[in-house]
C-alpha cells in the first residue's frame, strides 16, 4: 500500500494552525456574580441587575426566595457572593456564624405591610374585620415562623388581637410572592403582604394599610458573602441614585444617603 504523501504547503498550514490554536487567547467570559435575595424583591432587584451588568459587563444571577431558606442555605456553605435579607434576624445568625464579610453590612431598605385583595374587593376598616370578611376562605400569608413577610404579618394580627381567631384559616407560603398569586388568581380572598408586592400585581388591590406600629420595623439589610471588588461594587450600585429611584418607584423607602 502506497504511503499519502500531502504537499508541503499542507504541512505548513497545519502547523501554523496549531500554533495560532496555543498562543491566541482564550474567550474570557465574566463569572456571574451571585445574589441571593428576598422574594419581595424580585421586581426592582431584576431592574437593578441588570443595569449594573450593562455598566460593568458582569452578569449577576439572582436567587429568590424567603430569606429563612435563603440564609440556611448560605449558612451550609451555598456559593452566594451577596445577601440581602428581609429581615434583620436572619443576617444577624449568618453574621455570628461568620458566614457573611465582616463590615459590608448595610440596611438598605424600608418596607411596610398591606392587607390585599381582589381589585374590586370593598377596603376593610381595621384588621378586626378581617375575620368576617374572610368567612370560609383562607388568609394567604407567608410562612409565619420563618418567612419574615409572615412573621411581621402575625405580629400585626397579634397585636390587633385577632391572630387566635384567624389562625387556622391561613394558607402558609414559602415566601411573600407565593403569597400574592395566592389572591392574584383567586385561591385566596386576602392576603398579607409588602406594598412593594401589591404595586407589582395588577390583580390584587390594598385592602387596608397595616400601621407600622403593629410589627417590628421591616428592615432590609444586605451584606457580602465573599469578599471581592464584584460584591463591594454591587453593594455600591444598590445605594446608588439609579438604584434609590427604582426602589422608590415601587414602593421601597432606602435607608440613608446616596
């Protein structure tokens, strides 16, 4: 069998095809910076990414949920790079575990509760009607020993001295957005949730305004989990007046200067 015998320019071009191969630099892609984030603040926080990956050129991928799952999640070692919870509690176990950055801290926002219902629904006088305006249908809120929507919702009802009666007739979510497509879509009459949640459904409307007095303060604060110029930078954006505005058009109040 004869040998194949290519032309020499062949061999040439082969070898300088190798060679481009080794020494042309790879395509560098940004690693994501990772976000772990309160369900409540899906609507502003995906605004907000995405200006700061259009700024920096870093993709940010962001995960929702309550903050009590996202917290256990961060304190078995999940690859967060930043934090913001809806609750104080759950940074302040996360901050003892040393599990978050030392002094990147922040409180970043303010929020406050509302009684929802379907957009035609007659507004409530006080949450002492809320047990008869229910009558046989169930009160959606977000889990009330975890989620800290449903934790400051039954410190409201408590306070109103109606939790006892109420209680049983509860649909418990996993976080406070399950909550509001609970009423948003009918399998639910009311429901305790953020303003911030009920400006963002079209579908529900606020039956009554829970007082600020009812509940602890709802405070968000949020922190890095790995130390890197990415996550500081991020924090930074999140305090930013482009961010300020979008928090405020949705309801937020941010904590602080600009």
């Amino acid at each position: 069998m004869k040998s194949l015998r290519l032309p020499l320019w062949t061999y040439v071009a082969l070898a300088l095809s190798c060679l481009v191969s080794v020494v042309s630099p790879a395509k560098v892609t940004a690693e994501p910076l990772r976000v772990f984030a309160a369900a409540s603040l899906k609507t502003t926080l995906d605004q907000i990414a995405t200006e700061f990956s259009k700024d920096t050129g870093t993709p940010v991928s962001i995960s929702y949920a309550g903050s009590s799952a996202l917290a256990r999640q961060i304190g078995l070692g999940a690859p967060a790079d930043v934090f913001i919870s809806a609750n104080v509690g759950w940074m302040d176990e996360l901050e003892q575990q040393e599990r978050v950055v030392k002094g990147t801290r922040i409180d970043l926002l303010r929020n406050r509760l509302v009684v929802i219902a379907a957009s035609q629904s007659v507004p409530l006088g006080n949450l002492g009607e809320l047990s008869h305006a229910l009558g046989d249908g169930r009160l959606a809120m977000a889990q009330t020993n975890a989620v800290p929507a449903g934790i400051y919702g039954k410190a409201a009802l408590q306070h109103a001295g109606v939790w006892d009666d109420i209680s049983e007739r509860v649909a418990q979510t996993d976080n406070v957005r399950a909550a509001l497509a609970l009423v948003a879509t009918g399998a639910a009459p009311f429901g305790i949730v953020y303003q911030t949640d009920a400006n963002a459904e079209t579908r529900v409307s606020v039956a009554f305004n829970i007082p600020e007095t009812a509940h602890p303060p709802i405070i968000y604060p949020a922190t890095a989990v790995r130390d890197t110029e990415t996550s500081r930078a991020f924090l930074q954006h999140l305090q930013s007046n482009v961010a300020r505005q979008v928090f405020l058009s949705q309801g937020f109040t941010p904590i602080g200067a600009p």
